[in-house]
C-alpha cells in the first residue's frame, strides 16, 4: 500500500455568514473592568468570531478561521461589499491545521485526519488548493501520497498559481518513496512535475526564494545522527556539509531564510543561551553578525518580505506577544498604531505584498479585542470582526500581569495571574492551571478558561514551570527527566507563593489542566492532595508508555520516543495511572473521543482505574466524555459542556 487515497470525505464551499464593514470608534480611554453581573457562561464558551486571518497578496481578500453556527470553519471572503462575498469550507471529520495565499486567485490548506491502517489508527495530512470564488477544490496528490504530504517549501510570488510540495509516496520504510520527495505543483491543476526524487534518511527539504531546492536535512533514527545536505544552485550536486550526534546534544544550523545573495543566509541559533537571529555564511556554515536578540527570551518566528528573500520583523514573546520590524515602512506603522490605541495592544497580523493593506487585531489580555482592516494608503481602518461577538470591544474583564516567583530550588519562574475584577485580590480561591506541552508557555493574553474563572471569583496562576519554551535553552533542559517531579514541585510552590502573598486561600486551591496540564492535575491529586481540594483534567495523560505507544503511528516516533525518555526516564514511576489508590482528592476527568492528541483511553483507563481501587464515582471522581470532542475545543458545543461541568464540580469541592 504505497498511496493513501480518498480520505477528505465531504468537503465543499458553501456560502456563510459575516458581518459588514464598519467604521470603528478612534483610541478612546480604557473602559473600566465590566461588572460580574452582566455576563454568561455562553458567553464565555462561545467560539472566537474570527482567528488567524490572512490578506491575499492584493490585500482585497481575507482567508480566516471564523465561527459558523457553533463550529470553526475556513472562510474565503472579499473585503469590500458585494454579491456572494462569502464562501467557507466545511471541513466534515479532517482538521484544518493551515491556510496560505498562493496568489490573489488561490489558496492552499492543510488538513489532517485519522484513518484505518492494518487495523491501527494512522494520523495523515493533505493539501488541498482552494479557488477564490468558491468553484473549485483541488486535492494535491490525492493519488499518490502516503502518510505526510502537507509540507510546503515554498510558494510562487511572480502571482502565478505554484507551490513546492514535499512528500511521501510510501508508508513503508524499506521503500525509497517512505523519504519525501519534491514536486512543483500548479495549484489551479493539480498537476505535478518532480524536481527532487527521494533520498535515504532526507526527511525535510528547504527552497530559496526562486523556488530552488537548496538544502535537505536527514536523520538516522537507529544511530540518532542528522546530516546537512547543501548546494549553492541548481546547476550544483548536493554534499553533505555538517553532521550532528543528537546522542551528544549536537545539532545542524538550518537557515530560516535564503537571503538574495546567494552566500549568505539567516539562521536562529541559542549559543548565548536564547535564540537569537544570526547572519549565515552559507560556503562556511559560520554565523557572522548578530541581527536580533531578546534578551531572556527565544523567537517565535521570523516575518517574510515580500520577495521571500529579507526579513521584514521577527516575532517572540515577552510577557507578551511582541515583534520587532526590520521594515522601517512596517515599524513606523507599529508605532503609529501603538500610539493610537494607548494601553490596548496593536498587532499587525498579516499585510499586502505592498505593504499598504493589512489585518490589525487590537485588544488586551482582559479584553478579546477586535480585528481592523487598515489600508494605509487613506488611513482608513474598518471593523473585520470582533475576536468575540458576546464582548463589546470596549469591555474589560479581569486585570492580568506577569509575576516572578522562586521554586525551592531557587530558579526563577515566571507566571501569569489574573483576579477578579473589582475584588481585593486577599485570600481568594484560587486555581492553578498549568499550561500543555510541557514545551510551551503561557503569557498575557486574552484566554476563555481564565475569564471565566476569575468573573466566577476565583485568582488563577499560569506558571511556566521549568521545561517550558521561551526562556531558553538552560530552562528548557531543567525540566528534562523531571515530569511528574520538579517540574510538578514548581507548581506546588507557585501554591506557596501565593500564599505567602495573601492572594490565595491555602484551604481553598484547585488545579486546572488541559493534556499535559490534566496530567499535571492527575499528579496532583495522586501525589499531593494534601495541597489541593479537588483537580480537573481535559484530554490529560495518565500512563505515558500508553501514549508512546499511540504515537508510533505518527510519522518519525522514535526521535519524539527519544526525547520523552529524556524528559521521563521511568515512564511507569510517574504515570498516575499506575497509583490510583493513592488518589486522595476528588478529580473531574473529561476527555473527547474525537481527540487525534491524546487518545480518550488515557482519561477512560484512569476512571477505571480509580473504580478498580475503591474509589467511588460522583465522590472520588467524575469521568465525562465528550461525543465529538476533539484535543483543541473546536465546537461550541463541547466548550460550553466542558465550563459546566467544571463549574459544579468547583462549586461543589472549591466554591468560589
């Protein structure tokens, strides 16, 4: 079985519904913290209005994830009036994990979806190319591709309709087509011609901005070995210029960028201990000139300009999300807008090839905040849409900040709280909530689940317990064989701090987590329950070797297998599944059966679990399951079913 075929099972364009244009207020005064009162808990579930839109590189059109009758759907839609402006996707049983402009005409997504191999479920991805005005549907190598076939390289910007798609052809790993090859593909068609055949153990390929495949990456899972494959054009044959030993924390420089001289590239690398973006001489593979750095953070991404070969700003986060432009046309807009909106925070989301139209969110961590259109040519901003249609634009909720806290150890944490609006924030109840990942990172913006705690009463405190991403390299690694640990005494201590501060009422904690902070929550109430009056898990983990062994179905296990066991070397010591008589305070388990992430087995065995050793369901614990649920709350449904059941379950163990 080489191709895995006809998957995307009723997908089609159909017309929706969006609001028009509108004119918005200018910069007014903050608006005082909106009473308690005067909101629901629908408002809190519903979907965001709008999330993660994208200009056509004409600037007329806009591609976004939008809210459609209580589902998130991909929506095509025409920034000016007119007849059928509106067109989305629906997207049946696949996830919708990209959208990208080809040209002003087409648009290419990448979905995912679950499928039956040898009786195992596989996760595969696709690209599918989009037409504008809703006519056509193009699904890219629907004949021929395996597992992995959503890798672009790569997109044409002379306005014609191409891509560079990077592929599998095999599932199996004894054939050459199991390595990705590269084919240029007229999205408009579909039709493909193959610049790159594969090569043994090259997973990932990377193009200049000509369309030039330049540099390929392969990696060796048996030996834990990575070589870089290089030419400087297309006349050349690739060499291997470098090879790493991941066994010895060894790793390759990979351009983020091919520069328009062909000699030099820009790289990210953390030799000072954070990311930092670097001049590449590419005959030498040796960093030169140091481009940007935020001190004490990594980056998050680098912006593109429009001819794909500079860079116009680079992403990161502070305590916030922030960018620094290298485009001096796009910094001084920046800083018109953050001068405009006062303490509210201004972020350009996407632009025009030219620069001159854009997407700017406006909004703050209290507030959902709303999407302008701003074409820059007239200083004229319009309404796209609010980020939330239950919260006025002008409506604040809890205040959040960042603090600072020392872990027993003393290493340095940061952590985001947020207290209810128009309380003095002594002695509250209080919930932890530490984030998923673990490799990820919480920082101050706009979250439904703490929203909506804190107008219940309740402080909450996001810690970035050690092991999560953003502060570097060395506070990335304190977290490696501490799961279950250190990385769950930086909680417990994050608790002590807020005591010791007055903020929390030591009788009245709870923890709240989502995947690995439901497994966090699950430790918490195996191991610490003395600390805790009750602890709630969504999606959560309970027996890691179970979880390894699911994700053997998705492309590349073993270096993910091999970092897990960095992170925990006894699987079986720390998974809560293997002590559930040692759960001593009551835990609400919820998981969907939808979920692709972290499969319902893991919350559906631990309830069984906790039955099996005595405890009693109702009192002990409360296991839910969630239909259609997925790992993300991508229904309304299911996010509104999800803040009800943990609103009784807090109001009967941890009242606010």
């Amino acid at each position: 079985m080489k191709a895995i075929a006809g998957w995307l099972a009723g997908a089609a364009l159909v017309a929706a519904g969006m609001g028009h244009a509108q004119t918005p207020p200018g910069p007014a005064t903050p608006a005082a913290p909106a009473a308690p009162k005067q909101w629901t808990i629908e408002d809190f579930a519903a979907l965001p209005m709008m999330d993660a839109p994208a200009l056509s590189p004409d600037g007329l059109r806009i591609a976004s994830r939008v809210a459609v009758a209580g589902e998130q759907k991909l929506v095509i839609a025409d920034i000016a009036d007119g007849p059928n402006r509106i067109r989305s996707l629906a997207l049946g049983e696949n996830d919708l994990n990209w959208w990208k402009w080809v040209n002003d005409d087409w648009l290419i997504v990448g979905l995912g979806t679950e499928t039956n191999v040898d009786g195992y479920p596989w996760y595969i991805s696709r690209v599918a190319a989009l037409k504008r005005d809703g006519t056509k549907i193009n699904m890219i190598a629907k004949n021929t591709a395996a597992q992995s076939a959503d890798d672009v390289i790569w997109v044409a910007r002379d306005g014609t309709p191409r891509i560079l798609l990077s592929y599998q052809t095999s599932i199996f790993y004894n054939e050459a087509g199991f390595w990705p090859r590269v084919d240029e593909v007229d999205v408009s068609t579909g039709r493909m011609r193959n610049i790159m055949t594969p090569r043994e153990m090259v997973r990932s390929w990377y193009a200049d901005a000509s369309g030039t495949v330049r540099m390929g990456v392969g990696y060796n899972d048996s030996t834990r070995t990575s070589k870089l494959l290089y030419r400087p054009d297309v006349k050349t044959s690739f060499r291997v210029v470098d090879r790493a030993d991941r066994r010895r924390d060894e790793s390759l420089v990979v351009p983020l960028l091919f520069t328009a001289d062909p000699t030099r590239a820009v790289a990210s690398n953390d030799r000072d201990g954070t990311d930092a973006l670097y001049e590449l001489d590419l005959g030498t593979l040796e960093l030169g000139k140091k481009l940007f750095e935020a001190p004490g953070f990594d980056l998050d991404g680098i912006v593109e300009d429009s001819a794909g070969s500079g860079l116009a700003g680079v992403r990161y986060t502070g305590d916030a999300a922030a960018v620094h432009w290298f485009d001096p046309n796009l910094a001084k807009i920046q800083a018109d807008l953050d001068k405009a909106v006062g303490n509210r925070r201004a972020r350009i989301v996407s632009f025009s090839r030219d620069g001159q139209r854009m997407v700017v969110h406006v909004g703050t961590p209290d507030q959902p905040g709303v999407y302008y259109f701003y074409d820059t040519a007239d200083g004229a901003m319009s309404v796209l849409a609010r980020a939330s249609s239950r919260f006025p634009g002008t409506s604040r909720l809890s205040p959040v900040r960042t603090i600072r806290y020392k872990a027993r150890d003393g290493l340095e944490i940061a952590a985001v709280l947020t207290v209810p609006a128009g309380k003095d924030p002594k002695n509250l109840p209080f919930i932890l909530m530490p984030h998923g990942g673990p490799f990820a990172r919480d920082a101050e913006e706009w979250d439904w689940w703490v929203q909506f705690l804190a107008w219940r009463g309740y402080a909450v405190l996001q810690p970035n317990y050690r092991g999560s991403s953003g502060y570097g390299t060395a506070f990335a690694e304190k977290g490696e064989g501490q799961w279950g640990l250190a990385m769950q005494d930086d909680l417990n201590d994050a608790v002590d701090w807020a005591v010791k501060q007055g903020i929390a009422d030591p009788k009245r904690v709870c923890m709240v987590g989502a995947s690995y902070g439901g497994y966090a929550a699950m430790r918490a109430a195996q191991r610490d329950g003395g600390k805790y009056r009750c602890a709630v898990s969504y999606a959560g983990v309970s027996d890691l070797s179970a979880m390894m062994r699911y994700d053997s179905r998705f492309l590349y296990h073993s270096s993910r297998k091999a970092w897990m066991k960095e992170q925990a070397p006894n699987f079986a010591a720390v998974s809560p599944i293997n002590f559930a008589a040692q759960f001593s305070t009551p835990i609400l388990l919820i998981h969907g059966k939808k979920d692709r992430r972290v499969q319902v087995s893991q919350s559906r065995e631990m309830a069984e679990k906790l039955k099996a050793a005595g405890k009693v369901a109702g009192q002990d614990y409360i296991y839910a399951e969630q239909p259609l649920g997925d790992h993300h709350f991508s229904r309304e449904a299911d996010r509104l079913d999800f803040l009800q059941r943990l609103d009784a379950f807090l109001k009967q163990h941890n009242p606010a």
